[in-house]
C-alpha cells in the first residue's frame, strides 16, 4: 500500500510540485508525521493537511521542515513563493465563481417573485410595446379607457375625478364643454338670483367648508413633516456605538483568521495562531509524558499538547466552561493537539494528560 495518497487532480501544477517535493523530503529523512510534527512545532494534523495538498503550508512550517531535513531552506521558500502565488490565483478563481453562482441564483429569485405581466399578457397588435408602460420587453398590461371629465361628472353628479363636489359644478366654464382648451377653470359666471344656486345650499357655507377642509389638511401635512423629522433625530441619536469585537478583529495581523469566542473549536494551525504567534504558558510531565499549554495572545486562544505520549494517551484543555480533547491513536505516534479554546489570559487555562496503561491524570498548575 503507497504511504501517500494521490494528489487532486485539480490542483495547480505548481502546489502540485511543491507538494511533492515537501513529500520526497520527508521520504529521504527516514521520519513519519507525526515525527515531523513533533520537531518542526505544526500539529501532525496540519502535516497531513500540507502534504495531501488540501492546504498550503505556512513559509515558517516550511523553513522548520527544512531544518529538520538539512535542506537549504532557500531553495524551499523559493519554490513556496511559486507555490503561493498558484494557490492565491486558485482562491481568486473560486471566489469569482462563488459570486457569479450568487448572482445567477439571485437573478432567479427576483424573476419568480416578479411572475408574469397583469392584464392578459398578451402583446398588443400595433406590435411594438408601448413607451412608458413599465413591464417586461415588448409586453404591455392592458390599459381601460379612461373617462372623460364630463363621463365623470355626469356619473357623480358635478363633481371631480376625486369625488370632491367643485363649488361652481352644474356652470358653464368649470369642467366639460366651457373650460378651456389648457384644462383650467373657465371664468366664474354671474351670480345667478334667487335663494341659491346647483345643489340648493348657499354658496357661502360651501366656500368656508372648503377653507376649513384646505386649513385641516395643511396642519395634517405641518404635523407629519414634525414627526418625521423628530424620529429621524431620535434614530440618529440612538445610533449604536461599533462592536467592540469588530474592531478588535479587524486589527488581526495578516494570516490570523479568528479572536476569543470565534477560536472555540478549531485548528490552531489552519486559523494562524501558531507559528510565531504561540507560546508555551504551561507544562507538566506525567510518567514519560509531556503535556503543555500552548497561548496564543492575538488570537485570544489556547490548545493543550502532549509529547513522548503512548498510544491512548490523551490531553485535554479546560478554560472556563470550554473544553476540548485529543488522544494519540495510530501506532508509533508521540504527540497530540487538542483544538483551541477561548482565553483571555493564559492563567485561566489548564491542561491535562491521561495515560491509558495507567490511568494516571496529570495537570499544569
């Protein structure tokens, strides 16, 4: 059975000869990985990640490998910086993929919302559409005559297209056959004698309903414009102030993809807490086992790792009510990493070591 396993076909030629490159180097020194692991600091589990080209090492896992190897590590980080501009066009590539799915998709949805035309849908005979009648291309909603104004006065009895009686309906001059040509009102006509005139209520009490109707609505419109602009006021002033974790990730270095909370949980190494950015805050030692706390400041987070461990042994990290486990399982391997757990400072961690011929427990302090 090959020790390694073959390489996706859709990777990029030049990850795929860096990838197997990093694997002729590991072959030549005689070492498994989870001893790479061990003497370079990455996790067996990022080893494994790197080498089946499902993640590019980082350039410090390279130079580590390379001194572990007595390979010049300029020629390594040569090659790693071809590798990585591949893999940095491979992600720009797929992320415009992404986006044009999206688009696609959401185009989709905003058709079935929008269905089919009102009105019959039917294109009209004259053949084109026509301009000015919202809808899609060449089709255009069925449109009902529309009255004429003395269709509409004769229907309410003098009045408008509002239903609003005009006071001097039922004359010549105001709507129908005497207005003029602009549509405006004709010039009022003489005022005819008698107890009153059109509807039989005297002129003057029509007139002072209409001033007081006009003088309720201007109010109606002074008083919304008020309230409209004292809630824009108040939604100004209730403005939330920034999270402050947002502003806290944003000022992440390069390469560090989580902080606190968001660390629960994951890889250390696929996250960009390790590396330079670790430190050991802790360790003790359990019969032949190492077991250490592994801080992280900028990320916020901790992991627990033991070394010259058993297989079965196990390590386990408690900061708070988070806790994450890991065990060393296949023949032959040494150490283990557990995932990380959120911390504000390394003293509000503990890690632990079990090992399983004995059962003995062992904690940092």
């Amino acid at each position: 059975m090959p020790r390694w396993k073959a390489l996706p076909d859709e990777l990029d030629p030049q990850i795929r000869e860096f990838t197997s490159q990093l694997r002729r180097l590991v072959d030549r020194s005689g070492l498994g990985v989870a001893a790479v692991a061990d003497r370079t600091g990455y996790s067996k589990t990022s080893w494994e990640r790197y080498l089946n080209g499902r993640l590019l090492a980082p350039k410090g896992a390279i130079v580590a490998l390379a001194e572990v190897t007595g390979t010049n590590p300029v020629h390594l980080t040569t090659m790693w910086e071809l590798a990585e501009r591949a893999w940095s066009r491979s992600e720009m590539r797929h992320d415009m993929t992404m986006e044009a799915i999206r688009i696609s998709q959401a185009r989709a949805a905003l058709s079935e919302l929008a269905g089919p035309p009102s009105g019959g849908g039917g294109r009209p005979r004259g053949g084109g559409a026509r301009t000015g009648v919202a809808g899609p291309a060449g089709v255009s909603p069925s449109v009902p005559p529309q009255p004429t104004a003395t269709d509409v006065r004769d229907a309410s009895g003098g009045g408008n297209s509002w239903g609003v009686t005009h006071p001097d309906a039922g004359y010549p001059g105001a709507y129908g056959p005497g207005a003029p040509a602009a549509g405006g009102y004709g010039p009022p006509p003489a005022e005819p004698s008698g107890p009153g005139r059109g509807s039989g209520r005297p002129a003057g009490k029509r007139r002072t309903a209409m001033f007081l109707v006009g003088a309720l609505g201007a109010l109606v419109v002074v008083a919304a414009g008020l309230y409209v602009t004292e809630t824009q006021g108040d939604t100004k002033e209730a403005k939330p102030s920034p999270s402050p974790t947002v502003t806290k990730e944003a000022k992440l270095p390069p390469g560090v993809k989580c902080n606190g909370d968001s660390c629960e949980g994951k890889d250390a190494e696929v996250m960009g807490c390790s590396g330079d950015l670790v430190t050991t805050a802790g360790s003790a030692v359990v019969g032949a086992t190492t077991v250490e706390i592994r801080y992280s400041k900028v990320c916020g987070a901790a992991w627990g790792r033991i070394t010259q461990a058993a297989q079965g042994d196990t390590v386990e990290i408690t900061s708070g009510t988070s806790k994450e486990t890991d065990s060393v399982d296949a023949p032959g391997d040494t150490v283990a990493y557990t995932m990380m757990v959120p911390a504000a400072a390394a003293t509000d961690v503990t890690a632990c070591a079990v090992l399983a011929a004995t059962g003995e427990k062992g904690c940092t302090e």
